[in-house]
C-alpha cells in the first residue's frame, strides 16, 4: 500500500516537473525546483534528497545521495503514527527509570540516527535524564535497597492475590453457570419477557418542571392550592406535581377503567414519571421505578403516629386466642411481659432494638402487671408498635427528575437545600441511598422498609424477602385478594418483564392471604420454636437432626410434633399444621433443613453454651422414644434423674366398662372396668400407671360405691406441665414396661 500510494506521488511529482519545464531540451530540474520551492521555499533541508529521489538523472547530489527505498517509508509512517499498545497485564508491572525506556527505543530505531549530530544529542537526553534519577535516589538514602526489596515482597504479594483472586472468580462464575444450567433445566417452558403488543403512545411525555422550593410547602387536605411567596412569585405546592399512588393505574381495555390499589398515604407518583390522564386515554409503556425520592417539607413538623390499624375478624380474634394461649405457659389466662415479647417477636416487632425500647417506654403499665388478652388485642389492632412519621412523603420519580435534583442537591452541599426552611431530602435506588440534603435523618425502619417494598410491588419486581413480603401484606391488607392479582398482572403487562405466574413466586402469599392476621399461627410458632431453641442451647441444625428419625433430611408432621413434644414444647395441632403448611412449599408434606433454618434460624447472641449448660439442669438429653415397640430400647438413667421422679398413689375417678355378666345366664351382676388415667396435654411431665382393671359392684359404675381405686402416679420433678419431661418416657419404659 505505502510502495502504491508513493508511486501515484510520483507521477504528480513529475507532472508537475514537465509543466515547469520550458524547454525541451531542459532536463526538468530547474523547473520542478521552482515549483518546489515556491515563494515559501517549503522543504528546505531536503531538496537534495527530492530531487535525488523524483529526478535520478538530475546530477548535482545524486552521486552523494542513496535512493530512499519502500521500507524505509514504511517504517517512517510506523514511527509517525506510533501504535500504541491496549494490553493490560493481570498483575502491577515492575517499574523501569525511563532513561532505561528511551535507552531501549533508541536501540530500535538506531536506523534513523545517520550523523554525529544526532548521536551526540541522543547522548546528551540520556545523560540528563540518568543524572536527574541518580539525584533523586540519593535524596532517599541507603534505605532504597531496603524500600526496593520492600516494593519486590510488595508486588509479589500482589501478583498472588491476583492469582488467587482469579481462582476464585473462576470458581464463583463455574457455580453460577451451573446455577443457571440447572434453573434453566427446570423451567420447562420459555417464559416471554416483552410486554403485551399494544399500540402504545408516546405524546405529552415531555418534562413538566417543578420549583424545588415547592417542597419546602406543607401538606394540605386540599390538593396542593396552598402557595409559598418568593421574591413576588407564587411557588405551587409539591401536591400540583406528585400524586398518591393509591391513584395510579394504567389503561388495558379499550372499555374499562384502570385498576387501582390503595397504598399507605405517604407514597406519591411523580407526573413526570406517570401521569394519571395517560390510563384513561392510551396505553403507556412504564418506565422502571429506579430512583425514589423521600422529603420532609419541614422537620420540625415531622410527628410519629401509629400506622393505619384494621379490626381483628371472628375467625382471626379465634386464631389470635389460641396463639395466646399457646404462650400462656402456666394457663393463668394471662401472659407475662416476656412472654408478651415472645408473641410480638412472632409477628415482625423489634422489641430488641432501640426502636423496641421506646415502644416498652410509652406503656410502662406493662412491665408491671400481667398482660391479658384482650391487652394483646387491642395492641395488634392499634398498632401501636408500627410508627411512622406524618409529614414524610415518598415519591418515585423519573430519571431526568432525578437527574436534576441531585444537581441541585450537589449545588446546595452542607447547606439547607431552601435557605431558611428545614425542608430536607434523600434520593435513593432499591436499597441503596444516593444522596441526602444537610439535616436529613431517615425514618424507622418500618415506614422506610414498607415504601421501599410498595415501590417494588408496583415496578413488577418478583423477588422478595420474607420480611418484604409480610410488610408488603401489611401495607396492602386494605385490598381484596383478587384485585390485588389483576392490578399486578395489568401494570406488568405495560412493562418489558418475564410474563410468569406470580401466584408460582414469592409474592404468592399477597395474593392468597387476605391480611397480617392470617399468617398469625405460623408466625408464632416460628417464634415459640426459635424461643425454645435458645433457652436449650440448640441450633436449628442439631434440632432437626435429632428429630429426624430416619436420617433422610426430611421432616413430616409427625416427626415435627413428636420432635418438639420431646423437646418439651408440645405445640397445639392447628399452630403446628400452619407452621408446616407455611414451609411445605411444594406440598409433598415433608420440610428440608434448609426451609426449616429459614423459619426458626437466629443469630447466636453468646448465650447459647450457658443456655445448654442450665437447660434441663445441665443432664443431657435422652434418645427420642418412639412408639414402635419394636424400637424401644432400654435406656441407663442417670442417679440425678432418677432421685427427681416421685411416684404416689392416686385415686381414680373415671371408669370404662370393659364387661358385665349381662345376658350370659349368670346369676350373680358382675361387671369389670377399666380406670381412665390419662394425664392430659398440659401434664407432659406426669404419667398415671394403672395395675389392673377394677370389679363394680353389680352393673354399676366402681364411682357409686364409695370405694377408692388406686393407680400409680409418676412425676418428673426437673419438668414442667408445659415443657413436659424428656427422661420420664424412658424412666416408665425400664421400670414399668
């Protein structure tokens, strides 16, 4: 190309020389050197070397001169251009002087150094430079050497986290890859992701502008006509711009009106984001929820009230009964202020944290009496443990909004963002903050948790928490089941996402649980289990592992009830059907570890290896019985356990017929009965033996005639009548059996 592009410069080179030529007989030169030279005398240094090259038969140099062949241009438009070199290395280069560097390219290129001159030039640039670094490494001192062997430990030592960083990644992105191997194996069929193909609209969607002082201008029931004067100019409220998002709603039917759910109050709509006009005149593509903004127009303002409550049902009042029942240790009708923890833990509270505390504070008659009943009613309807803040607002904006207001937010850094109020600020995506105003302070984590859960539900977001989805629930609780459904699937329908089922999902619980209140029985045997695992000193691992009798990592509901019974904490049938309903979530009847852990899992606090220690007064526990007898096994009983168990006599008091001599001919009425000496559900760590079945006095019940019947009643002093007794089934198995 270059030996192609130089001969078609010849030929104009040489056109140009004939043209200068005014005489045949002329050899060209005088001309072409005119030409060349012109009124600038452009190329002055290399005449000779042109004219060499363009005219070899001009004389004059061309004895002194060597033709320039086609490498040589090419490697003068190699160096002109200079490639550079993209490549970077996976590990931190060792430093090389630069003196060293140009040492090297002069090596290279020691083609185009033809004369003294530029020989002594080069010299001189080397020996500058050489000087300039032996002066700097003097400066430092003798401790170069040291600071050399330093950095060489240093960049070794980095080339082998790089190394093992690698490994690692590789290793992650081989897991995730057969992550997404094995998930794409299990959906069986191809889920479409577009939106629905609807004749979408795109007009009035540029953006409407909003002065940010209008945040500094407080709520008003009226809609936003309040006004804030500045410098003779009215300021339109924040409500002019931002609607409720209990209004927002989008249009997929020709002839029907959009769905709309309610939503807590303080959670808006920007019109730049969606305006509401839009759902009764086109259809919209929705743009994704990506940056919400939450302000307070004054902080000073700002009150906690409780959240928004709802009436307990007949059914519900029933369930929550029974769940206060089950924490009703003793059964005196009342619960004690631990215990009282123990419930709301079970239903999402924080009764640990700061938050905790100041609930406790504003209710101290609770911390000296017992709590009843309808104490514990009266609190789950009032929810006086959900505070939020009134005069706190979030709003989701549009990209360009955004955009715009973290401008102004940057402008107005470590000042108040309106001069003179106390409006203050935040912007956030997700779960992550971007950005906050001076003075801002984020709300409980109740409010700022539900609003970032509501914003999800309403960007068609699958994924979530389990503490997401019951704020969500909470927050939603207003709507009926079904809407709730059909609002979801018609906002997701104008949005580019996966078209699966979300009754299969997480989110499956908003759509099939009408409220809070319903999920009640799972919650608080979740925490009664949780509760139990600590005071023992357990894991949920080690509990499931000593409950799984046949070691093949499932749990059924028989397993889970003996299992706890033994335990020592005998859950009522209908809580123990809902906490393995709520984790059995494929309906096969048995629960894994990994869904038990999920339910029941904690944090160890440090207290677990003094809870083990004084858990059954520090004897271990027993072999779980089992009611097969062919599986029964004499078990040693320790001396201690041994001397806590007392066994008296009893009088029996209720008898089942087993025979009489009633149409058998006889002569004499004789009957025989059987003594009824069970202990009852609350009375685990006692048993009633009976020795033998019991004649009556003719036909009639052994009650009416005045005699005792005994049976043997044996106790384990080290349970409780709740907790039950874990050493009393094998202590009747060896010596009574």
């Amino acid at each position: 190309l270059t030996q192609l592009a130089f001969s078609a410069r010849m030929k104009e080179f040489a056109l140009a020389s004939s043209k200068a030529s005014s005489s045949s007989q002329n050899d060209g030169s005088s001309g072409f050197e005119e030409w060349l030279r012109g009124s600038k005398r452009l190329f002055e240094d290399d005449l000779d070397a042109i004219k060499t090259l363009v005219l070899p038969n001009s004389g004059g140099s061309s004895t002194r001169l060597q033709l320039v062949g086609i490498d040589k241009i090419q490697q003068s438009i190699d160096i002109l251009t200079e490639r550079l070199d993209y490549t970077v290395h996976n590990s931190i280069p060792v430093p090389v002087p630069l003196s060293d560097q140009l040492r090297n390219s002069v090596i290279q290129r020691k083609d185009f150094i033809v004369n003294d001159y530029d020989k002594a030039v080069v010299d001189k640039i080397l020996m500058v430079l050489v000087n300039s670094e032996g002066l700097t490494k003097s400066r430092v001192g003798p401790q170069a050497v040291e600071e050399a062997a330093d950095e060489d430990q240093d960049v070794n030592l980095q080339k082998e986290q790089v190394a093992e960083e690698e490994v690692l990644k590789e290793q992650e992105e081989e897991e995730e890859e057969e992550e997404e191997e094995e998930e794409e194996e299990e959906e069986e069929e191809v889920v479409d992701e577009s939106p629905k193909k609807k004749k979408y609209a795109r007009d009035g969607e540029n953006p409407d502008p909003w002065q940010v002082e209008s945040l500094s201008v407080p709520y008003s029931p009226d809609h936003g006509k309040w006004k804030l004067k500045k410098g003779g100019t009215d300021i339109k409220s924040w409500q002019g711009y931002f609607y409720p998002a209990s209004e927002f709603s989008v249009k997929n039917y020709l002839f029907s009106k959009g769905v709309a759910l309610k939503f807590p109050d303080y959670l808006y709509i920007s019109k730049n984001y969606y305006d509401k006009s839009w759902s009764t005149k086109t259809h919209r593509r929705l743009k994704n929820v990506i940056v919400t903004m939450d302000f307070v127009p004054s902080r000073a303002a700002v009150q906690e009230v409780a959240a928004a409550s709802k009436a307990l049902s007949a059914t519900q009042e029933k369930m929550l009964k029974r769940a206060f029942s089950s924490a009703d240790n003793d059964r005196s009708g009342t619960i004690s202020f631990a215990e009282l923890k123990e419930v709301l833990k079970a239903v999402d509270v924080d009764v640990d944290g700061e938050d905790g505390d100041k609930f406790f504070q504003k209710m101290p008659e609770f911390a000296n009496r017992p709590i009843t009943f309808e104490d514990l009613k009266q609190l789950l309807e009032q929810r006086l443990y959900y505070r939020v803040q009134a005069g706190r607002y979030y709003v989701a904006l549009s990209l360009f909004e955004a955009e715009c207001m973290r401008a102004v937010m940057h402008q107005q850094s470590a000042l108040p963002l309106i001069p003179g109020k106390d409006c203050a600020v935040a912007l956030r995506t997700d779960r992550t903050m971007l950005d906050s105003t001076f003075g801002y302070e984020q709300a409980k984590n109740f409010q700022d948790s539900t609003a970032k859960a509501c914003f999800r539900f309403i960007d068609s977001s699958l994924n979530y928490q389990p503490r997401e989805v019951s704020l969500l629930l909470r927050a939603i609780q207003e709507n009926e089941l079904e809407k709730r459904y059909n609002y979801f699937v018609e906002v997701r329908s104008n949005r580019r996402r996966k078209q699966k089922d979300p009754s299969t999902t997480a989110l499956s619980k908003v759509f099939i649980t009408a409220d809070e209140h319903h999920m009640l029985n799972y919650k608080i045997a979740a925490g009664r289990i949780t509760a139990m695992l600590k005071a023992r000193g357990m894991y949920p691992r080690d509990c499931f592992a000593a409950i799984d009798r046949d070691r093949d990592g499932l749990l059924n509901y028989e397993d889970l009830k003996r299992g706890l019974a033994w335990l020592g904490l005998p859950l009522d049938q209908v809580l123990l059907l809902g906490f393995m309903k709520e984790l059995d979530k494929d309906r096969d009847g048995y629960i894994n570890l990994d869904e038990f852990k999920a339910a029941v899992g904690f944090e160890d606090d440090g207290t677990m290896a003094a809870n083990a220690a004084a858990f059954n007064n520090g004897m271990p526990l027993p072999p779980m019985p089992s009611d097969d007898d062919k599986e029964k096994k004499v078990v040693n009983i320790p001396p201690p356990v041994l001397a806590a168990v007392k066994v008296k006599v009893k009088k029996v008091t209720k008898f089942n017929l087993v025979w009489n001599s009633q149409g058998s001919m006889s002569r004499q009425k004789i009957s025989v009965w059987e003594p009824v000496v069970s202990g009852g559900a609350f009375r685990a760590n006692k048993d009633s033996v009976s020795l033998g079945h019991f004649a009556g006095s003719g036909y009639d019940n052994p009650n009416r005639d005045g005699k005792d019947r005994l049976c043997v009643e044996v106790t384990d002093t080290t349970g409780s009548w709740v907790g039950g007794s874990s050493w009393l089934p094998h202590v009747l198995n060896k010596y009574m059996p």
